[in-house]
C-alpha cells in the first residue's frame, strides 16, 4: 500500500513539473523579451520536454555541435591587435631591379670609371628623390591650408576664397604624380639616406698612406691640380694572411673578380656618390663571398687578406672615391 502511494506521489510530482514547463508566463508579467543569442550559437530549443531524457539529449547534442564548429559557450575570443598585426621594419633601400654588370676590366681606370658611372647614377636618384619628397610635403600642407582654414589662425572661410578650383586642381594632380614618381623611384632602389659613421676594413699596420709617395714603383698622378711622380692612391693595411675583409659601410658590390695583374678585387658602390676598393684579396683557399649585385651591410665580410697581384705581403690595398675623385680611406673613419 505504502508502495502504490509512493509511486503515485512521484508520478503526480511529474505531471507538476510538466505543466510547469508547458505554462506561459502569467500576464501580470509584463512582456518578457526574448534572450539576446550568442553569435554564431542560436539553437531551436523545444518548449517542452516530457521524458528527462529528452532534455538531457537536447543539451548533449547543442555542446557537441558547437565543440565541433570549434566554438566554446564563453564569451567570443577577439584577437589582439599584437596577435594579428606584425609590425616589419622597411629596409633602408629596395633591391633594385636586376640589372646585367660588367664581368671583365681591361684596366683599374676602366673598372673605377664604371663604378664612379653606377654611384653616379645612385645618387641622382637619391637626389631625386628627396626634391620630389620635399615637394609632396610641401603640397599636401598647402592643401591642408586650403581645406582647413583653422590652420590659419581659425579663419573659417571657403576653400575658393583662399586658392581658385583651377590652382587647387593643379596642385592636387601634381601631388598625384609626385606620390607615383617616388613609388617608382623607391622600387628601382632609391632611398631617403643620411650620412653614416664608416669603420675600418680590418685591423692592421698601416704600412703605406695615401698620397705623394718616394716608391718608384707606384704611378704618376695628377691630384687636386698638381702633378706627382709617384702617388698612392689609397691606405695599405698589413695583417695577417686570411684576415676577413669587412665592409666599412653598407653598399652595393659591382666587382668581385680578378684583374689583369692578378690581384683579387672587389669594388662597391655606397650612398653620396662614394665608391670603394679591396685589393689583393685571396681567391685560393678564401673564395671570395660576394658578387656583383649583392647588397652588403656594414660588417659583412667581403673578402679575406691575401697576396694576389703585385704585392710584397699580405695587405689589403683600399681605396675610395666621392664623385669621381679619390680620397683619403682614413678621412672617411667616423662619418663621410
């Protein structure tokens, strides 16, 4: 007897618990506005469940479908702005575009004369560049003026009352083309450079200066208009045999190769119209690294000390140039 009234209470307290899941919200209530979905989570939940099992099936089969979407019931995840943006230093200059340099000199004239033509060439498109930077600057706070009068002390008036259509049309198509002109000019490897500190090849006993000399084996040569018998045209630097060769600034290599006299050579072209050259370097048992084209940092090693052409001891022979004309290696220690 006790069994049956308990098992009647339980089946009573069923039928409770189903009109309560079935029955609206009384009227007295108010409107009841519906829940706010999650994105990308708005199941159709049924509004009645009879069996408990059904309930529980309904809920197992929304948390599979929303694991499998890879989705999770907490709040969406936004990524950071350090997650998604990663912030790349541009180079200082573009790689231009390949172009086919000279493999063989008949002479160091001929080879000298050649790199002088290339940094030449660098340093109008340098130049260039920074005239037609500085004249987009001053275009764009021209126009600054023109649509904001306020940079004018707070003088609110029309842009046709400070510059006519036609002037501000004129200078917005030049601004135009100046932005193409640079992208064009950075892309074939123009950049906006300011002077660097050069450092020394290597470390050594600086056997020879350059300029007037008593050696009978260096050339004649006339310098800063005057007439030498025997000139030095760089800074000879003795050390030991194998020692890396190291580019005092960053530049880029028109010669790596040997000439006629078998000296190992690499010539470079830097920023400011400067060129420079390594002589002597070994090409047996320390190939050289670089190659014409190459671009290199300051630091890199470009060579090793050796004892190819006409030498007395393993030295490196370096030599530099600004315009066209040679200057003292040392002179460029600390700054160009």
């Amino acid at each position: 007897m006790k069994k049956k009234r308990f098992v009647l209470l339980v089946l009573i307290a069923m039928a409770l618990c189903a009109i309560g899941f079935a029955t609206p919200a009384a009227a007295d209530d108010g409107h009841v506005a519906p829940p706010t979905p999650q994105p990308g989570f708005a199941p159709s939940l049924p509004r009645t469940f009879t069996p408990l099992d059904a309930v529980i099936e309904t809920a197992t089969s929304i948390l599979a479908a929303r694991k499998a979407s890879g989705d999770s019931l907490s709040a969406p995840r936004v990524p950071s702005a350090a997650a998604s943006v990663v912030s790349t230093p541009a180079p200082a200059r573009a790689a231009p575009e390949a172009r086919s340099y000279l493999r063989t000199f008949s002479s160091y004239d001929g080879l000298i004369e050649y790199a002088n033509s290339l940094a030449a060439t660098q340093e109008a498109s340098d130049t260039r560049l920074a005239a037609v930077t500085a004249r987009e600057e001053a275009s764009r706070a021209t126009l600054a003026t023109v649509f904001d009068p306020r940079v004018r002390g707070g003088l609110l008036r029309s842009p046709a009352d400070v510059m006519d259509a036609a002037t501000v049309q004129a200078l917005q198509t030049e601004l135009a083309k100046d932005v193409l002109t640079a992208q064009q000019l950075v892309a074939n490897g123009a950049a906006m450079t300011t002077p660097t500190s050069w450092h020394l090849p290597l470390v050594g006993e600086d056997t020879q200066d350059f300029g007037p000399t008593p050696y009978y084996f260096e050339p004649a040569l006339t310098y800063g208009g005057v007439y030498y018998p025997h000139f030095h045209t760089g800074t000879d630097i003795a050390t030991a045999w194998g020692t890396p060769v190291l580019a005092p600034a960053s530049g880029v290599v028109v010669f790596a190769g040997t000439m006629s006299d078998g000296a190992e050579v690499v010539v470079m072209t830097h920023d400011s119209g400067l060129v420079s050259m390594y002589a002597h370097l070994d090409n047996h048992v320390f190939p050289v690294p670089v190659k014409a084209g190459d671009t290199v940092q300051a630091g890199d090693r470009i060579g090793n000390v050796g004892l190819t052409g006409i030498t007395t001891g393993a030295h490196l022979h370096w030599s530099v140039w600004r315009d066209g004309d040679l200057v003292d290696p040392l002179s460029m220690i600390g700054g160009q």
